[in-house]
C-alpha cells in the first residue's frame, strides 16, 4: 500500500509539470527550423532550382512558402503564439521533406534519413493536438478572452 501511495504522490507532481514538454518542443522545434530557414533565405533562388530539380511544383512559390513558414517557426513557436495555426504548415512542410529528399536515404539521421523530419512531425502533431501549454501567448490569449 506504501508503494502505490509514493507512485501516485510522483504521478501527481509529475502531472503538475505537463507543459513543461510542450514548452521544450516549441523551443526544439524553432531551434531546428533556424539553420534551414536562414538556408533558405540566404539562397531562395538556388532552393527554387533545386525544388524543381526535384520535380517540386511551382518551385519559385514553394520556396518562399517553405523559407517564411521555417522562419515564422523561428519567432513563433518559443512565444508560443499561433501554435496550432503554423504547425499544420509545418507538418506539412515535413512530409514533403520526407518524401521527397529524407525517404530514400532511410530511417537514419547519419544518412540524411527520415529520422530528424519524422521527430519534428511528431512534435508539431503533439502541438498541434495539446496546444502550446499553459507557458505560451497563446494561453494568456485564452485566459484574457475567457474572462
């Protein structure tokens, strides 16, 4: 009885540290996205030719979508604002990037597989599904229209 009373004492402390993860995954996620949007930006024409080079349509377009939606990223996920809202292009920017250049290398990240794409993927779905957390703009938003 002793021990079950500990290991519902240490859920219950645990559970009062759940944004904590959704906090660290904003911040992972707006860290990874900064190397590639500046990438991007630094070159937007050469990621347009090698966009079409891929057979990527409207390649111009997609890479000025992709560079701004990477650096909206960068600004708006460690505020925590707009979460849900820019993480459905982000999944979708991570799909894309799995098919299309991750996927055939493989699973592993050492190969320029899947594996960093599918992690971000999953991280944005758990944003996209729980929200930011209680340490965001986002909530405050919430807080202040609720009342």
């Amino acid at each position: 009885m002793k021990a079950i009373k500990v290991y519902q004492n240490i859920i219950e402390r645990l559970s009062n540290l759940s944004d904590l993860p959704l906090l660290f995954f904003r911040i992972v996620l707006a860290y990874g996205f900064y190397g590639p949007a500046t990438m991007k930006w630094g070159n937007i024409n050469g990621i347009a030719e090698w966009f079409g080079s891929m057979g990527i349509p409207m390649p111009t377009l997609n890479a000025y979508l992709t560079a701004s939606t990477e650096m909206a990223a960068v600004i708006l996920l460690p505020l925590g604002l707009a979460t849900r809202f820019i993480s459905i292009p982000l999944m979708f920017t991570m799909l894309v990037a799995i098919v299309t250049v991750h996927g055939v290398n493989g699973f592993n990240a050492g190969d320029n597989g899947y594996e960093i794409p599918l992690y971000y993927l999953l991280m944005l779905l758990a944003l996209l599904i729980n929200g930011p957390g209680k340490l965001s703009i986002d909530n405050l938003i919430r807080r202040r229209v609720k009342s």
